[in-house]
C-alpha cells in the first residue's frame, strides 16, 4: 500500500480547534458544518478493519471523536487511537435479531417460498404483513401518497437479518433484498437484448422494491419510529411475467447460487448482483449507463485504474470472437460514456446504448460463474483476460509452460 496521503494531525487540528466540553460531560462544536466535513475526510482517511460495513463508518468515526475531545492531548496519534476503540467497540457487539419489512414489484402465487440467503431469510406474504407488525401509525402521512402499503401487485416480504444496530439492519436486510432482486432479474434481463416502450420509460428491472421499508425488532414491534423511502420506486408492477417464467427463474437462481459460493471472492461477486440491481432500477437510463460502465470496469479487474480505458476494452473484447465490430461498439460505449461524465451531454434515445453496455456486462457476469473456482480474485480473472486470442501465440505458450514444468518438477 502507499502512503496515506491525508494529514491526521492537521485534521485534529481542526477538530481541537472547534471542540468545547462542559463539565465534563457535554460535547459542543462552533461550526456543526464543518465538523461533518472532517467526518467525511476521516471515511477515506482512517484504515478500516475489512469486515466493517460502509454504512457503519461514519458511525464509528463519530464514536471516535467524542472520545477523542475528552484526551488531554488532541493529536493525529489520538484521533486514530480513539477511532480505532470505538472500531473495536462496534466489532464487539452483539447480535440481535431484526426484521425489515419491504415489497417486491409481482403478485403473491403459490410457487413463492422462504428463502435463505447469506445469513438472512426472505419471506413472502400472501397479501398482507402478519398482525403483530402494527404499521398504521408510521404510515399515516405516507397513505396520503399511496392506496395501499404495499401497493396493489406487490407482494410483501420480510427480511430476517442478524445486526448489532438498528442501521446495520437496514442496510443488511436490504441489501439481501437487492442481491436476490439481482439475481432474479439477470434471469430475466439477460433473454432480452432490446425493448419496446411506448411514453414514459421504465426501469429495465421486473423486480423492483417497493415504496417503504421499516424496520422491526424480533418481537415486532418497531426498531425505528421512522420509514424509509424508496428513490427509484415506480408504482407499476409486473402483473404475470415472474409467475410465467418462474421455473427458469428458480433453476437459474439455483445454479447460480451454487457457482457464487464455489468462487474465491464470492463477497464481492454477491455485490455484483446487487450492483446489477440497482444499476437498472432507474428509469434515468443515463444514471443506468453510468452504473453500467461502473460494473463493467469492476468486472474486468480495471476500476481502481481509471484512466486505462484501452484496458477495459481489450479484456472486455476477449469474449466476442468479431473483435473488429466488438471493438466498434465498445468504443462507442467509451466515448458516449465520457460524453455524460465530462461534458454533460445525453440522448434522447437511450434504449440501443443502455442495451449494449447490458449485454456486455451480463456476458462477463455469466464467464465469472462458468470459470467459478478457476481464479482467486477479480484481478487475477482480469490479468486472464489480458491473454492473445491468436491460436497459435497460445499453442506456443501452452507448448513453453509445459517444457518450464517439466525443467522445474523432473
């Protein structure tokens, strides 16, 4: 690793300087704003222990610096010894048992049955969430907005989930949702290569999550008095096509489980699928895209190298045999690409660009699983792909590897 380029004790610095404690006891800052903007810094700043989720680090810096404002001394040595207790203290915790209540865009039918996935379980309702979940009350001001909750065609679901706060619940019990969401819809979205739409565009996704999630403790009751809200949510629902195609659903996600858990970096492959997922959630194709070309960088092993774009291309080439129209297109994705990032510039007529760059990305999710076992991370399956595609370049180097093991191993 190289250096960390941020400054701790500069950053204490500045935390000492807006710090007042009373008696003791109460902590105050005189400029809240900032404050938030150290906590930012110190999220990209501090070392993480690998286990610790995204959504717990603000969390933990901010344990970090109440701790922190009590020191005598208030330097970058003590900023980081004290974010690295309160890092022990939340690793620590104990685990208790949590529900997140949410909905998936398809009517319940028959076929539906409890799920586990990772260390979690989803559960699907008939109509409506058992009685000892009491959402009358949260939900009044949102009624005002909706019929129903869930909505009319939305099945609704409960996520059992293990988490030592009520956020790590959240983002466990969704992200859950998300990853079976994304598998299920690559089996789905992966058939089609283009679509028809006629007026206001929709999400490429089937299975979507519904308006609201709350989160509830073991015995029902609510874990938090508030709801939240989902951003991409699109009340149309899918009235027949989950039913419909069902047995290819389940089979396919059947396989698929089984090839993730046989991959060395199966964590990061789970976060494929929930990438997927929300990738083609948006109706803003644009947003889609972004998302998209994202994926595919991570997918090739080129995301942490951003300006190596040819890199991306030629591993992404590796798996179409006409190189020269691939090549034509891919380039095409590239630009258009940097087109919205740089200069701003859309398209009215996104579907032909978001539906290239989707197939291009399902096809390299679909080589992962079918080389499963064969590669130990992301890099090394990128660092393959890197190989000529000539026969006889690749005759020749089987031919010198086999005449290197036999010198080395006689």
């Amino acid at each position: 690793m190289g250096k960390n380029p941020f400054d701790f004790d500069y950053l204490a610095k500045k935390l000492d300087e807006m710090i007042t404690v009373k008696d003791n006891k109460k902590i105050s800052f005189n400029d809240a704003f900032l404050v938030n903007d150290l906590v930012s810094i110190l999220e990209s700043a501090y070392d993480f222990e690998i286990s610790i989720p995204d959504s717990q680090k603000q969390f933990i810096i901010n344990e970090g610096i109440k701790k922190f404002a009590f020191m005598t001394k208030r330097n970058g040595k003590q900023l980081k010894t004290q974010i690295r207790k309160s890092e022990k203290e939340f690793l620590q915790k104990p685990f208790q048992k949590y529900s997140v209540l949410s909905s998936f865009s398809f009517p319940y039918f028959n076929k539906l049955s409890n799920i586990k996935l990772l260390d979690g379980t989803v559960t699907f309702y008939h109509n409506s969430y058992p009685s000892k979940y009491n959402l009358s009350k949260i939900y009044q001001d949102f009624k005002s907005h909706s019929e129903s909750i869930p909505p009319h065609g939305y099945v609704p679901i409960k996520v059992d989930v293990n988490a030592r706060n009520n956020q790590e619940a959240i983002d466990k019990g969704l992200g859950l949702s998300d990853l079976l969401r994304g598998i299920w819809n690559y089996s789905i979205n992966n058939k089609e290569s283009a679509r028809i739409y006629y007026g206001i565009k929709k999400p490429i996704n089937i299975i979507r999550l519904g308006p609201t999630h709350t989160l509830h403790l073991s015995n029902g009751k609510l874990a938090n008095e508030n709801f939240w809200y989902e951003l991409n949510y699109v009340e149309a629902s899918s009235t027949w096509e989950v039913e419909n195609k069902w047995t290819q659903i389940s089979e396919e996600f059947s396989w698929i489980r089984k090839a993730i858990i046989k991959l060395p970096y199966k964590k990061e492959f789970y976060d494929v699928f929930i990438r997927y997922a929300k990738a083609l959630d948006a109706s803003d194709y644009e947003t889609s895209y972004l998302k998209l070309w994202s994926l595919l960088e991570y997918l090739t092993g080129t995301l942490k190298n951003f300006s190596n774009y040819d890199k991306t291309i030629s591993r992404a080439l590796f798996f179409y045999n006409d190189d020269k129209l691939s090549k034509q297109i891919i380039e095409h994705l590239r630009r258009f690409r940097n087109k919205i990032v740089h200069y701003g510039k859309s398209k009215d007529e996104m579907d032909p660009i978001l539906f290239q760059i989707k197939r291009i990305v399902e096809t390299i999710m679909w080589f992962h699983l079918k080389f499963t076992g064969k590669f130990k991370s992301l890099e090394e399956f990128g660092n393959f792909l890197d190989i000529t595609k000539n026969k006889d370049t690749i005759a020749q180097e089987i031919k010198l590897r086999k005449q290197a093991l036999k010198f080395l191993y006689k």
